[in-house]
C-alpha cells in the first residue's frame, strides 16, 4: 500500500515542486529580501521603495503560484485518504461478506456478474465428459453488483467515512439519513471524546455531518473477487439443485482474494481548482460520480481513484450470527 500511495503521489510532487520553484522565481524577480531582524521596523522603513513597483506586479501572481501549490498540497492527502479508504473498504469487505447479515448468508452478496475486460481469464472445465474436468490452472475475475446490499452499503460506508477528512463542510443540501446518519453520530460522538472543548462550538456537528454527506454522495467502490480454477466453479451453480451445490448464485468462494477500488470526487478550491481542471483536463464524462457533481455547479473536482486487495476470510463456522442491517 505504501508503495502504491509513494507512486500515485509522485506526479502532484514533481507538479509542487515545480510551483515552488516558480513561486521562489518570483519571489526573486520582485526584487524581495527576507530579513526578519527589519521586521519591528517594517512601518516606518523608507529604503527600497523604488522596488514596491515590482513587487505589486508581481504580488498577484506570486499570490495565485502559491495558491496552487495549497491545492497541489491538498491533493497529495487526497490521494493518501483515498489509498487508506481503499483499504478500509477491502478491510470491511473480507469482515462483512462472510457475516450473516439479515437475507444475505455467509459468504454472500447481492449478485455478480464475470468481468469481461479482466486479463488472464481462463473459464472452468464444467463437462463432466471432457478430460479436462476438474481442478486446473487459471481462474475468473468477478464483478459484485451493488443491489440493494446491506453488505455493500456498508463497505460503502467504510470508505466514505475514510473519505470524510478531505470531504468540505460547506452545506450542499445533500441528504443524510438512516446508516450515513448513524455513522455520522458516531463520528461526531469520536471527535467531542477527543476534543471535549469543541463541544461549546455548536457547528462542529452540522459541519461534521456535512462532510459525511458529501464523502457519501461523492464516493463509489466497486468490488470484484477472483475465484481459482483449482476450487469448485460457481457457474455449477446456476443448473444444480441448491441441495448439493457447492455455492449458492450469489456466494464469494471462501478464500477468493477481493479486490475493491475507491472512486472519490475531491472538492478543489474555487481559485486553483479551476486552474487546475484547465490543466489536467475535466474528469471523463464516463464518471457517474463526477458527472452528477458537476450537475450541481457548486464545486470544482477532481476524481481520485485507488484500489486494495485482501483475503477473503470465508470458512464458514459452525454456529453462525446473525446481524441486523441499518438502512
């Protein structure tokens, strides 16, 4: 994970270093001098006034250089918040799919479908007849279909809640309720036992829950699980009867390696993030995500993108426990 973070961060470095290197450029054509110990007699210093010219026209693009290197800044924690949410999501996912959660058994979720565009796809001998049945090598990647899971949402949650730091607590009028709600209280519960002085401030929970709201709106996961060839194949499924099936239609083989990808829209400032999308281009119109904020016209983002992958922790128990699902 480290590594990856390392890597995805190494292009908004370079693009910060860069700017730095600018905003040092103009701070040296402007004829500036930094010398602290003149500070106290800042006010009533006449010497150099001939340079003020240079430094007022310098001054606004100094301003918007270094402008853009707080939102460059803030991309690099975009990019470490959305890696980490990446690999709660998947921390949630090898917990929560092998639970029992309400109609979903151990080990299932929603549905799923095969993953046409996955490479090294090697589809299972199902021929009894064929010399080739049984176990071999290779495997098939796998697509999980959101539904209506309560599995899924709360992997959703689990991300969107990582996501909640670089989320803005400005008020977009998105709704919050049901489980974004509880998890919402929660946070707001964390942050008071840890901050006990920012209870006098009374925004803190409003700010909080809108922060939550818009990581909510604004975050996707797709979870995908690849099952080996050596074990049994889930397409036996579909024509076995249920009493002697290995798998049920919607069941992750018990020690399959699961996949989950964050997908997260980062609020950009107003200024600099209007620079920025000219630079790097808008976000592709193939985003749902992205494309449903920028139908609300009220913040400039860019689309931040990483994924973790851990082991499924599916051998099923003797005496199973059931959860109830918020909604």
């Amino acid at each position: 994970m480290s590594r990856a973070v390392l890597i995805a961060c190494l292009p908004w470095l370079a693009l910060l270093l860069a700017a730095v290197a600018v905003a040092f450029g103009l701070f040296r054509l402007s004829g500036s001098r930094v010398r602290f110990r003149r500070l106290r007699r800042l006010h009533r210093d006449q010497v150099g006034g001939v340079q003020s010219l240079s430094f007022v026209l310098t001054l606004p693009l100094f301003i918007a250089v270094m402008m853009f290197i707080v939102q460059v800044s803030q991309l690099m924690i975009g990019t470490v918040c959305v890696h980490y949410a990446a690999f709660a999501a998947a921390r949630s996912a090898i917990v929560w799919i092998p639970a029992w959660v309400d109609a979903e058994g151990p080990n299932c979720i929603s549905a799923y479908r095969r993953d046409p565009d996955a490479p090294d796809q090697r589809a299972p001998v199902l021929d009894p007849e064929s010399p080739a049945y049984g176990p071999a090598d290779g495997g098939l990647t796998y697509v999980v279909e959101p539904g209506f899971s309560p599995k899924y949402y709360r992997i959703l949650g689990a991300a969107a809640m990582a996501c909640a730091p670089i989320s803005p607590s400005h008020d977009y009028g998105i709704p919050l309720a049901g489980n974004p709600q509880v998890a919402t209280d929660a946070l707001t519960s964390a942050y008071l036992a840890m901050v006990p002085d920012a209870a006098a401030n009374g925004r803190i929970p409003q700010r909080l829950a809108n922060k939550m709201a818009y990581a909510i709106d604004n975050t996707e996961v797709e979870i995908r699980f690849y099952h080996k060839n050596s074990e049994p194949p889930l397409e036996v499924t579909y024509f076995l009867p249920p009493d002697i099936a290995e798998f049920r239609f919607n069941e992750v083989g018990w020690q399959d390696p699961l996949t989950v990808t964050v997908k997260h829209n980062l609020a950009l400032l107003p200024g600099p993030g209007r620079l920025l999308i000219g630079l790097v281009g808008s976000p592709s119109t193939g985003d749902r995500v992205s494309t449903r904020t920028y139908d609300k016209g009220a913040v400039y983002v860019y689309p931040l993108r990483a994924s973790a992958t851990l082991g499924n922790e599916g051998e099923k128990s003797i005496l199973q426990q059931r959860y109830h699902a918020v909604y």
